[in-house]
C-alpha cells in the first residue's frame, strides 16, 4: 500500500505546470548531458520555488534517484546544522535546498568547503528569493558548473492549465486569469476562492489573498520607512530616489537599496518598478490599512511628477506623461496604459520621415481620402507636431497636434480646425499672443482611434502638449465619440459641436484653460486619479471670462491705489484671472511685479515711483514727487510709463506670454 506521503507527492506530481526551461536544466545535469551541477533558482515570495523543487525531487526519484530536500528556514544558519539536517545528503545523487535567502551566513562555506568536497556526478539545487553572490558566477571554475533560473510569473498556458488542472470551472477561468497574472500563489488561493463558491472582481474584494501574499512582501521591511518606499513603489511607474526624499525624507538612500534588492523589484535603467500584481497587492493593501496617508501619498507622486514633467525637456518629459498617465489607475484609460506596459518599455516619439507615409496611408482608412490629404499638407508644413508609438512592425500608433493661430495654408483648408477657430472666436476671442492646441489626428495600427497604441499616443502626447506650455485652449478632435466620450467625460472636457467632412462626423471636445486653469485641472485629475469621478468641472473651480487687453488693463490701473487699503479689493476684476484666485493673491501678485521692475535696466526709478505713489503712498502725487526728487512733469512721465510696464507684464503672465528681463 502507498504511503500517504506519495499520494501527495503523486498528487502534486499531477497538478504541476510550467517551469519547462528549468525542468530541462535539472535533467540534462542528472543525466550528465550537461556540465551544470549546481542549479541557483530564484524569485520573490510566493512565485512557486518550492513547489518546483518538490517536483524536482519527484523527477529524482521517478529517474531512480535519491534526493534531499532541506528547508533553509528550519535551520541554523551554521555549517553543523547543515550537516546535521542533510544527514547522509553526501550519498545522495541530488540535494536540494530551499529558502536559500536565510543561509546566507554560509553561504562562503558551502561555497568553498561542502560542495567541492561531493562527488562530480551529483546535482545540487538552491532556490532561495535572492540571485547567487557574485562569486558562484565570477569565479571561472564556478562559472562552468554553475546555472541560474530566475523564476518568474507563469504564462498564460500554464497559468489556465493550473487552473484547470485545480479543477477551477471554464468559466470562472478567466476573471481569475486576470487577476493572478501569472503569480502561481495569488492562482492557487484564486482557485481556492472559486472553489468555495466565489470569484473575487478584484484583489480588494479578496482580503484573505491579499494577507497572503502582502505576509511573502513585507516580512522582511525593516522599518516604517521602507513600508512607504514599498507603498511609493505601488504608486509610482517608476521610483527614484530623488522621488523617495518626498516620500522617506532622509531614509532614501538605505530605503532605495532595500527596495533594490527585493526579488520582486525590478531594476531599470530609469528607476524601481515591481511586478504588476506586486503592484496591485500593495496598493489594495496600504489604501484598506490606511486610507488617508495613502492619499496623501498619491499627491506627493503627482506633485512631484508634475514638477519634473514642466521642467523636463525632450524624451525626458514624454515619461512623465506616461508616469501622470499611469496614476489615472483608476480612469478609463488604465486599461490600455496597463497593456502597453505589459509588451515593455513603450515611448512616444517624433516621426522618421519614411514613416510619415505610414501615418497619411492610416488617416485615409480611419478618416477618409481629403482626410489624408489635409495630413500630408499639414505634416508637410509642421512634421512637429507628429508623434508615433513605433513598434518591431513600424507605426503602431499616433497623435498629430496643431498649434494655433499659425497663419499657415492648412489651417485655412482644414474645415474642422476652421470650426474650431471659428467657435473661439465667437465665444471667448484669443488676445494678443494666444494660442490653442488642437488634437488633430489620432489612429492606431489597425486604424482605428480604438487601439490600444492610439489611446497612448493621444493620451501621452496630449499631457505633454497641456503641461508643458502656455495654453488659452486644448480641443481634441474625435471620429469615434462613442468610445471617447467616457474618456472625455473623466478629463472634464466638454463635447462642443461636430463637422461633418469626408464622410465622417468630426467631434470636437474642449475645454478654455483660460477659465479652467492648467493647475486647477490637475487638481481635479489628482482627485480622479483616486475616486475614478467623471462630468464637467464644479464651478467653484471656474475663473470668470477672460478680460480683454483693455478691460484689463483699466483693472490694473483701478486697482493700484487701492494696494494699500486690501479690504478694496474684494469687487476688482483682477480676482479670478491668472494674478490670483483671491483678493489676497492678487495683492500679492502685484506687490510682488511692482518689486520685479527694480530688476530691468533703468527699472529702479519705475519700481520707486509706483512704490511712493501705491505701495507706501505720499498724501498726493505732489509729495511723491517731491520725496523722490523729481519735478513734478518728470514724476508724471515715469509713473506713465511704470505703470505701462508694469501692465505689459502682468499682461505677459495672463496670457501665457514669456517678457525678457530687457
């Protein structure tokens, strides 16, 4: 009769699934047709290393062979428990050693003393959540006997032949496909779960997974300070340690090493990320356990992303949109972000010029021949405003932005640039020195603004265009709306009119930075980020209509003698424009541009004229000019013109406008 401990080894021996190159590994080297004798297995908690050595142990013995198994975590970490617990392990053709991570004290010793000393012919295999020391893989003589499996997620063949072979229903398969990822024990409890009677819609409605697999995370997390690096980790695309001093303060340094050096952590070139469902363990766990520091959490991630992506440049910028857009976690778009970082590293970036073909051939199947003719005359006279998703096969996707007014022919044939000129013009005209920015053309490799690389060029294209200059406008210009709209209905853009041309209907979302601020918007996608809210934009979040050159320039003047007597500021037209949201603000915005001028050529005498006159005022102008030493037709002439300046500026900053100090 059968012991019962091989009806488990047979049973387990049944429901095991993948691994392939690391079963071949451990073949060829109990066969002798490999040089391998030493096989290092490793990856983080939970990702099935000792279910592979307990199968490895089973093809031992199935090839009549005897193996050793030890558990790392059961013993001392000093060379005569280890010899002790593996016993006869020297006789034995296979010796495997699992939780590797917790004898690293002797690891030196069963480097340099056990393992020489067993026969050529035997197989050791250690598997443990860290990669081997440096020296198993320096040493030449090691080098050539010694294999390392970093043991990842499963793939979806074996991840649906776990399942099937747990005895999960068809069509429960899937959801739990989803939400495992791959992660062998985030599977095995799922599969549990189904069995019991109920699939989790997501890892939050899963409290008992997520203890599970946060218990294989954060065992080892010596302090608070690296729980936030790890809740920083799930927040971010990409962790920094510059991003870790917002987070961790002066902990940073210990914190990114730590964070480095967990098996679930890859390292690129750019920054920390973990695995998704790493990612998404975390983050259920630390928003159930506490909420209100998480929160507070994704604003420090957003504020800081936002920071770099205004100040960056170049390729540089194009990551932080990604890394803004990958905090809209909960938003339509996460579904096609969480896609394209699955097939890796992903970039918007300028077209080559044999690809401007390309991008002409998908307009004319997604929007039609005169279409596709408007994009070769506008490509033709602003190539920069183009910017591809390219994949092995070419173009998989682009976004075509147009900066308006230009002057330029195409924007005088394009109609639904001219509608939407037209639409300005008609409800809130562009002042000196103002422009829009209009989404264009937008398209996917299958030609379609339905693609997954379309949303990602448009998405990610479009942050950088909205954050990265000065703007009275964005309009976004859509052929499919009833799978824009949702997408529109969370950035709080407006749906305004619709062109019919070529055979489509061309519909146009916008919003007026003017009346809802770069800032102000930012502020409600931080919100929606976390709540996934969609509509238009409360209007306590509203500036009134923009104020003309005139108009605005009778409120500056109105409003200078009143600087000293704050409480009259209440009423002015100032309050609301981009000087301030507040009387307080605005007071401040122009106490601060009165002390500016001091910094122009010959701008001192212009700062001390306004200063006498407003800031610290004489009882009359008379005395004003009298305490500056001016005649008084001279102090008249320079008050005009410091307040002309002073305007001027002003006016610069109301209208995105960039002054020189000269």
């Amino acid at each position: 009769m059968a012991s019962l401990g091989e009806v488990v080894d047979d049973v387990r021996w049944r429901g095991f699934v993948g691994r392939a190159t690391e079963v071949a590994g451990f073949d060829d080297a109990l066969a002798g047709r490999s040089p391998h004798r030493v096989l290092f297995v490793h990856g983080p908690g939970g990702v099935g290393k000792t279910t592979l050595l307990l199968h490895l142990r089973g093809r031992a013995r199935r090839a009549g062979r005897r193996a050793v198994y030890l558990d790392g975590g059961e013993l001392d970490p000093s060379p005569e428990d280890f010899v002790r617990a593996a016993g006869a392990a020297g006789d034995a053709p296979v010796l495997l050693v699992d939780g590797y991570e917790r004898l690293t004290p002797i690891d030196g010793w069963l480097r340099r003393d056990l393992v020489p000393a067993l026969p050529a012919d035997r197989v050791v295999v250690l598997a443990g959540r860290d990669p081997p020391a440096p020296a198993w893989r320096s040493d030449p003589g090691w080098r050539a006997v010694v294999a390392v499996h970093a043991l990842g997620n499963l793939d979806d063949a074996a991840s649906a032949a776990l399942l099937e072979r747990a005895g999960v229903a068809a069509p429960d398969r899937p959801a739990i496909l989803r939400l495992g990822r791959g992660h062998p024990l985030a599977l095995a409890l799922l599969a549990d779960a189904a069995l019991s009677g109920s699939v989790p819609r997501s890892l939050a409605d899963a409290p008992d997974l997520i203890a599970a697999l946060m218990a294989s995370l954060v065992r080892d997390a010596p302090s608070d300070a690296h729980l936030v690096g790890l809740a920083t980790c799930a927040k971010a695309l990409l962790t920094t340690e510059d991003l870790l001093r917002r987070t961790v303060g002066d902990d940073a340094p210990q914190v990114w090493q730590w964070l480095r050096a967990r098996p679930f952590i890859t390292a690129r070139p750019d920054g920390l990320a973990p695995h998704d469902l790493t990612r998404e363990v975390l983050d259920a766990e630390f928003e159930q356990r506490s909420p209100d520091r998480y929160r507070r959490l994704h604003r420090i991630v957003h504020d800081y992303v936002v920071a770099g992506l205004r100040a960056a440049t170049g390729m540089h910028r194009q990551q932080l949109a990604q890394h803004l857009g990958h905090l809209h976690r909960y938003g339509p778009f996460n579904t096609q972000f969480r896609a394209m970082r699955a097939q890796g590293p992903v970039a918007v970036v300028p077209p080559r010029p044999d690809e401007l073909p390309r991008i002409v051939e998908l307009i004319a199947r997604q929007m039609g021949p005169r279409s596709a003719d408007l994009a070769r005359e506008w490509l033709a006279e602003h190539p920069e405003g183009a910017g591809v998703v390219r994949t092995e096969d070419g173009v998989g996707g682009f976004a075509y932005h147009v900066s308006c007014p230009a002057g330029s022919p195409p924007e005088s044939h394009d109609p639904v640039v001219r509608a939407i000129l037209d639409h300005v013009a008609r409800t809130a005209p562009l002042r000196p020195g103002e422009r829009i920015d209009v989404a264009r053309f937008l398209a996917g490799r299958d030609g379609t603004q339905t693609d997954r690389y379309a949303v990602f060029a448009g998405s990610v294209s479009s942050i950088v265009e909205w954050c990265g200059r000065p703007l009275a406008a964005a309009f976004i210009v859509a052929v499919e709306p009833a799978f824009w709209t949702p997408f529109f209905d969370y950035l709080a853009f407006r749906k305004l009119f619709e062109v019919p041309f070529d055979g489509r209907t061309n519909v146009v979302y916008g919003n007026d930075w003017r009346r809802f601020p770069v800032d102000s918007w930012l502020d409600l996608m931080n919100e929606r980020e976390q709540t996934g809210g969609t509509g238009p934009p409360p209007d306590s979040m509203l500036r009134p209509a923009p104020l003309g050159r005139d108009a605005f320039g009778a409120a500056v003047r109105a409003a200078l003698p009143q600087l000293h007597r704050p409480d009259r500021l209440a009423g002015c037209p100032l309050v609301g424009t981009a000087l301030g949201a507040d009387p307080a603000t605005v007071r401040g915005t122009l106490r601060a541009a009165v002390d500016q001028l001091a910094e122009l050529p010959r701008g001192a005498h212009l700062r001390a004229v306004l200063h006498r006159t407003y800031l610290s005022p004489a009882p009359t102008q008379e005395a004003a000019a009298e305490a500056l030493g001016l005649p008084f037709s001279t102090y008249r002439r320079h008050l005009a013109k410091a307040v002309d300046e002073l305007t001027e500026r002003l006016w610069a900053r109301e209208t995105g406008q960039q002054l020189g100090s000269g």
